[in-house]
C-alpha cells in the first residue's frame, strides 16, 4: 500500500475514501479515525489515505481532476462583481465639516481664556 495523501480530520478522510471508492479504487485509512477523543486540529488529527501500488498514480489523477472542478466552480460562479468600496469625495468634505464645527468651540473658548 501507498500513502495517497493525508487529511486533517475523519469527516474529510472519509469523504475523500468515499470519493475514490466510487472509482473502484481499493481505500484504507490509517490515524485519528474512531478514537474516543474527536481530535479536529493538528498532527493528532492526522489520516493518512492510502492505495495498493499500483493505483496510487490513477487516484492521484482522480484527486487532481476533484480539486480541478472545485476551483473551476469557485471562478465560475455568479455573483455580481465585488463594487468599488471607497468612500465618496462628498462624505469627506461633510466629515470635515462636522469635525471642524465640532472643534471650533473648544477652540474658541480656549483662545478667549488665553487672550486677557
């Protein structure tokens, strides 16, 4: 047996033999399967997929082609485009309006208190 890859948690591994089940590939998985602690994170976590030798190059071709499709989904969806987010010229002038206002009496105030 060759190890095809490894994934981070069962639910993924099994999902990933399943896959290449249905190819008619033979599957074992080997690591953090059905311990009585759920580890999710890090090298605890770890299940290792592996394939007799002489399919490991046809289901390394199966994954490939899955990640393939996977990204040519995330490309291709339809979502509108993300719109420009920068804040209009007119904002900045009220923000600057409202800031000075603000500003102006304290300032004022101090200025009377300076002068005799």
């Amino acid at each position: 047996m060759t190890r095809l890859t490894s994934v981070y948690g069962s639910f993924g591994a099994r999902v990933m033999a399943a896959r290449l089940e249905a190819e008619g590939f033979d599957v074992q998985l080997r690591g953090s399967l059905d311990g009585p602690y759920a580890v999710t994170v890090g090298e605890m976590a770890r299940v290792d997929v592996f394939v007799p030798d002489e399919q490991a190059g046809d289901a390394s071709l199966v994954l490939l082609v899955d990640e393939v499709d996977e990204a040519d989904e995330i490309l291709d969806d339809d979502r509108p485009p993300i719109r420009d987010r920068r804040v209009p010229r007119w904002c900045v002038g009220v923000a600057v309006v409202l800031l000075g206002a603000g500003l102006l009496p304290p300032a004022a105030h101090l200025l009377h208190q300076a002068l005799p």
